[in-house]
C-alpha cells in the first residue's frame, strides 16, 4: 500500500521510520521544508518525496501537523483523497481537529479517523526521530463514527508498527484525559522550573528535581497551541491541581503533622494503587 505521511518532524519522521522497519509499504513524505523531505529520503525514511497532488496515489495518511495545520491541509485537500483512503492524524487535542474539519468530512465522505501516539521526546525535528519511538506505546483512536473497516485499519497498522495497544474513546474523553495526564504535568514543569531558585539547583538536586522538570524542555509553538486547543479542559485541572497544593501549604502553615501524615500517605497508597 502507498502511505501519505504529512510532516515529518519528530512524529511524522518517526512514524516514516517504522513504516520502513516494519512493513514494506511505499512511504510517500511530505514536509513544507523541501530540505527535510530531501534529507528523510537520503536516509532512507520515504521512498518518494511527495506534493499533495500526490495524495490521490496513497490508501493512507497520516496527517502529523499542528492542530491547525491539520485541519488546514485536510480541508484544503478534501476533494484530493484518493476515495476510500482512510485518514489519521496525530494530534494532542481532538475536538478542535474534528470541529475543524467537520465539513469536509460530511461533504467529501472522507473517512477520518483521529488518533493520538502517546510517545515523544523532549526535542523535536526529524534529526530526534526514531523507528522505534513508538514501541510498546498505546495509541488513543477516537473513531467518531467512522466506519469499522477504517478503524481496525489504524489500529492493525499500528500493531505492525510497534505500538503495543489500541485505546478506543471518544473525542471529548480524549481531551478530558489529556490534559490531566499530559497537558498539565507540562505546566507543572514549566511552573516549577520559572522558580528564582531553579538556576542554583547544582549539588542540591537529584532524582526528584530532574524528574519534576523534564518536560519544561518545551516545544513552546506547539504546546501553547495544544493548551489553547484544549482550553477548558486543561483549565479544571490546574484548579484541580492549585486547589490540592493550598490544602498541603495550609496544612504546612498550620503545623498540622497528624493531617499532613494523612494527606502524604493518602498519596503514597493511591499512587501504589495506580
């Protein structure tokens, strides 16, 4: 089968990578940057540097943009798909995708199916890329009532390509989900790190200061469009989060150890639960 991959950043050179570690489809790679779609070939990631035209030739897209740009390039390509093509994406948020590109949908009957690698690295670019970036990860589908056929399609290819399962929910939960389990520890980490205190950290520091900051290595274009995309979602859940820090300052005020003892392994047996 031919395979459309447009973008070929860290996720997209990634997901190229694996097409070709696993499978013997013929990539066809897309990138504004004519040089990155050049050098991807050179090392043997796509098999053919393509134009949108060339999406007329391809059973499968995969679409790994910025939300936005995601919508953008499929609804200005609505009348482009080959028909019968099964489409994805690879975006942190859902609901912004599919509002976006409810329209073309319906219009054209493109046969849409969301999706959302939950792996990444804290660099970005196809130079961080990996053929195996995504083994063992799960990938979140949110079929949204597309048709059975397109769905157990993302889901077997993705099978062939590392990802150890497929989590099948809907767009809203999706969003709800993310902003709990990725969108907000990136905040954290970004608060965190903005202390004065951040920069005399060496001799003083280990496991859990390195642990707590990782992810402030932000990619700040693409999450602050994500945290916008996801904004009411992600706003509980800071509230949720400043709400649990004050109850811990208050009780630290306080000097109420017999609460504080509470609270801590309150956390402690959740977190072994988990």
């Amino acid at each position: 089968m031919n395979i459309f991959i447009a973008g070929l950043g860290l996720i997209g050179g990634s997901f190229a990578k694996a097409f070709k570690r696993h499978t013997n489809h013929t990539i066809y790679g897309y990138d504004i940057n004519p040089a990155t779609a050049q050098f991807a070939l050179s090392r043997g990631a796509i098999d053919i540097i393509a134009d949108e035209s060339d999406l007329k030739n391809c059973g499968f897209v995969v679409v790994c943009l910025y939300p936005k740009a995601t919508v953008d390039f499929i609804n200005r390509n609505a009348a482009n798909f080959k028909k019968g093509s099964v489409i994805t994406d690879a975006c942190g948020v859902k609901g912004v995708i599919y509002d976006g590109i409810e329209n073309s949908v319906k219009g054209y009957s493109l046969r849409f199916v969301g999706a959302h690698p939950m792996a990444g690295r804290e660099q970005c670019g196809f130079d961080y890329s990996e053929d195996e970036l995504y083994a063992g990860a799960s990938l979140i589908v949110t079929p949204e009532g597309a048709d059975d056929e397109a769905v157990n399609l993302v889901c077997e290819i993705a099978l062939q390509l590392g990802f150890g399962e497929c989590k099948i929910t809907d767009k809203a939960t999706h969003d709800i989900m993310i902003a709990y389990t990725s969108q907000l520890p990136h905040v954290l980490a970004c608060s965190y790190i903005n202390d004065p205190l951040a920069p005399l950290h060496f001799g003083y520091s280990a496991g859990s200061f390195k642990d707590v900051s990782r992810v402030a290595r932000i990619n700040a274009e693409m999450w602050s469009e994500l945290f916008l995309d996801n904004k009411e979602a992600l706003s509980q859940e800071i509230a949720a989060l400043i709400s649990n820090l004050s109850d811990f300052k208050n009780l630290i005020d306080k000097n109420d150890r017999a609460s504080l003892k509470k609270a801590l392994e309150k956390s402690r047996k959740i977190k072994e639960q988990l």
